[in-house]
C-alpha cells in the first residue's frame, strides 16, 4: 500500500485524537489478569491493536470486534500458555509474561518485533521476573518462563526508566505474593493510566516519589471499563503538521498536562499554539527559528515526537540540534528528507547535555538540521511508525508529489489517517 501526497497546502480544521496506542494495548493484556469481563472504550482501530487482540485470542479471551472504538473482551480461562506463532509482529508479548505466570505458572513468547530503531534487548523486562521468582530460558526465537509456585513481591532497580520493563514489572506484580518495590520506574502518562485502570480491578499500587512504585500484590482481580487516554503522540505529530504547513488546527482531546515539554518546544521554535478545556489549537505565527531539542525519558522531549518535530525544524532559520538518548537507531529517516532537499547531517557524538548511553559507541544518534530549505516530493519507503509519520508530514509540505511505500507501518499506529487530514484539507490518497 501506499499514500500519494501533494505537498503545499495549508490544512485546517479540526481533528480528533484516536486513544493512545501505547496504552490501549498494554490495556489488553491488562485484562488477562482477571477471569471476569473487561470493557475499553476509545481505543484507536488499529494494527497494533489488531495484533494485540490476536494474541489475546489465542491465550484464551473471547473479545467482540473494535467497533466504534468499543471493545469488550473476557478470558475465562487462559487455554494456551504457548504464543509463538505471532512472532515478530510487535513488542506487545512479552507483557503478557506477568499474567501467564500467575494465572498459569507458565509462559511461552516469542522474540519480539516492532520498529527497528535499536537493539531494543529485554534484559531488564527479564531480570525483574527473575527477580520475582520466575525462571526464564532464552531459546533460538522464544523466552520459557515457569514459576510453578507463583510470583513473590520483590525490589526491582531498573537500570533505565524503561517504559515496557516498568509495565512488565507491575503486570507482574498486582497478583504476586506479597510488596514490590520498582525504583528508578518510568512514568509516562500511559503507565499511570495503566496503573489507574489497575487500581480500578483491585490492585494496590502507590506511586512514591524518586520514580518509585510500591505494589502490594492481591489474591484477585476483577473486571473493569476503562476510558483509554488520548494519543499524545497523534496530538504532538498533528501540531508538527499544523505549524509545518502554515495551517491552524484544533486538535481536539489533546492534553497539556501531557504534552507540557513539546509545548515548550514548539513555542521556543515560534510555533503558536492555545489551550482549551477539549483540546489544544496549533497554529503557524511566522517564521520558525532553531533549537537544541534532547530526547528523554517523560517528563522530558519524547523519542517518539522527535521524527516530526525534525521536519519542522526543516523550515527554521538557523542550526538545531537534536541529541536522541532513548533509541541509538533513531535517525534512519534523516536520510529520506535529505532527498527531498533538507540539510541535516548525523553525528556519532553526543550534541547534548544529558547524560547518555550511547557517548562513545559509534551510534549515529545526534543531528544537525540547517534551515530553512523547501521540500520537494520524492518516492520514499516507511521505516518505521514514528519516521513514517514525517514523511507523510514533509511530503505536505513539500512542492510536488510524493509516494510513500509500506504504509502499513503507518496504520500500525495511526488509525484512519488519510481520511483524518483530507478533512483538514490534505491532497493524500490510498493505493494499494
Ligand atoms: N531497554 C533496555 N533493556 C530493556 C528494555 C529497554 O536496554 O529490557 C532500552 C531500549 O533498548 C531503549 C530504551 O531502553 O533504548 C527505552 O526503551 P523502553 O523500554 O522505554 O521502550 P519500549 O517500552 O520498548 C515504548 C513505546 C515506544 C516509545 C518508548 C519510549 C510501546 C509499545 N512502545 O517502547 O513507542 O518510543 O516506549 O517512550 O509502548 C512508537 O510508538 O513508535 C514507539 C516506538
């Protein structure tokens, strides 16, 4: 499949944030912890959550379709403890270790994909079940894992704020036996909506100060409806988009609270934006100017608004920086809107302040955009979610037509996209 843009157009309008992939569909697996039925509402249609449901069906969930954002889903009994068949398709399984291990005492998952960014090990999602109790052995293209007797509280110090470990470690420990201390925790606002739909089936978690989070473990849960939150990444690419283009759009749902670090950004780079109680209004004020952007773990600059904030960067006057410290692999897509007439060169340095993994190992994972420079459309390939989503972004504001191949990765994320900016006035269509 693939988008045929043409660039130039200023969009405007108003649109509505989908629910929040990265927390409808740990969400999901949330509900595997409980025999009883479970309803989430505002979850986005799409592939990720596809996925999601998959695996969820194959462990034993009777769910009924995504319709209208609507999803009803029950797991009376876990009838299969083995998922390796859905290997590689994204990052979701390996939550999914928690709740198999208690409810079952044994789990079987395979190696997982989703975008190529990084390495992306899972050294710190398995040391926190070790941690509690599990045994894990790591085969050719699968991890085993048994706790026959059950998972037990632990103190788990997470080397990284990693947001899966942080999810795993508390799907984990809801149902383990006895308190759990998780230091140096992540925080993302999707890990506390998690943490509240929890805390609504029953569990006990508190969230201490310093990124830590006590759990103390329960005998059971039970079923809950859930609101899922909105996407702040959805929000943060539309308000790229919005300013990029020199358009205004209202980007209905959009949380500050949420959002409070790109705002920043955006106003720093002479982006304009309004708040209002449903949402938040993006607008161009004239011409943008250069920044030093470094990406980091929440409260801070999301690794995942980094790829269109870059395309607007495009368009400022000056020499911005971006030091990416979450991904080492994240700049892949630097190379596509070099085509399209941008001047930005990658660095293996770190071009920064913040203290990063990646100094000294020869990642390519700094980088230096000089603006401003007009796009001009070109044939470009997804590579991954986020890096497709500016493309889609520089291909609206470049001269001329772009094609944008395997689209696929777009829809993983973004449900409906097309359709959601021809509303504002974009000249994008599907062809298979
Ligand atoms: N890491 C480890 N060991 C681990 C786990 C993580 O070294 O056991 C490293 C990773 O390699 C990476 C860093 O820690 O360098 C951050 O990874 P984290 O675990 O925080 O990320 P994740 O849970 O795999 C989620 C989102 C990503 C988002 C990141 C950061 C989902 C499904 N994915 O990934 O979203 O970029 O948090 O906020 O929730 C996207 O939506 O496009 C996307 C990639």
């Amino acid at each position: 499949m693939r988008f045929i843009i043409h660039g130039g157009k200023k969009l405007e309008g108003e649109i509505t944030l989908s629910g929040a992939k990265n927390a409808a569909t740990k969400m999901l697996v949330a509900t595997l912890l409980t025999s009883e039925p479970c309803t989430l509402t505002n979850v986005p249609l799409i592939g990720d959550l596809a996925i999601t449901v998959e695996l969820c069906r194959l462990l034993g969930s009777v769910v009924t379709e995504n319709v209208n954002g609507k999803v009803e889903i029950q797991t009376p009994e876990i009838k299969n403890t083995h998922v390796t068949s859905l290997s590689r398709k994204n990052r979701i399984p390996i939550l999914a270790l928690g709740p198999l291990l208690a409810r079952m005492g044994e789990a079987e998952i395979p190696f997982l994909g989703g975008d190529k960014i990084g390495a992306r090990p899972v050294n710190l999602h398995l040391g926190a079940l070790v941690a509690m109790g599990a045994e894990i052995d790591v085969l050719n293209d699968r991890y085993v894992a048994r706790a026959p007797h059950g998972l037990r509280g632990a103190n788990i110090v997470l080397q990284f704020p990693s947001v899966g470990a942080t999810e795993n470690s508390i799907l984990a420990a809801v149902l383990a036996r006895g308190r759990t201390v998780i230091r140096n925790a992540a925080k993302e606002p999707e890990i506390i909506a998690l943490i509240k739909m929890l805390q609504n089936m029953g569990a006990i978690v508190e969230l201490g100060a310093n990124r830590t989070i006590y759990i103390d473990g329960v005998k059971s849960l039970h079923g809950v409806t859930h609101v899922v939150l909105p996407d702040r990444n959805e929000a943060a690419s539309f308000a790229c988009l919005a300013v990029a283009t020199g358009g205004n759009v209202f980007v209905s749902g959009a949380i500050q609270e949420h959002l409070i670090t790109f705002l920043n950004a955006l106003r720093r780079i002479g982006g304009g934006y309004e708040v209002a109680p449903d949402g938040i209004r993006f607008f161009a004020t004239g011409p943008l100017r250069a920044a030093e952007i470094e990406t980091d773990t929440h409260p801070g600059f999301m690794t995942d608004w980094q790829q269109p904030f870059a395309v607007l960067l495009t368009q400022a006057e000056g020499a911005s920086l971006i030091h990416e410290t979450i991904y080492e692999d994240r700049f892949g897509y630097t190379e596509d809107l070099r085509a399209m007439g941008a001047d930005i060169k990658v660095f293996t340095k770190c071009l920064g302040e913040l203290p990063c993994r990646f100094a000294e190992k020869g990642f390519n994972h700094s980088a230096v955009i000089n603006g401003p420079h007009a796009l001009h459309g070109k044939e470009l390939y997804v590579r991954d979610l986020r890096s497709g989503i500016a493309h889609v972004i520089a291909a609206l504001i470049a001269n001329g037509e772009s094609v944008i191949h395997g689209i696929e990765e777009i829809d993983r994320g973004y449900e409906n996209i097309e359709e959601r900016l021809q509303s504002l006035g974009a000249d994008i269509v599907r062809r298979a």
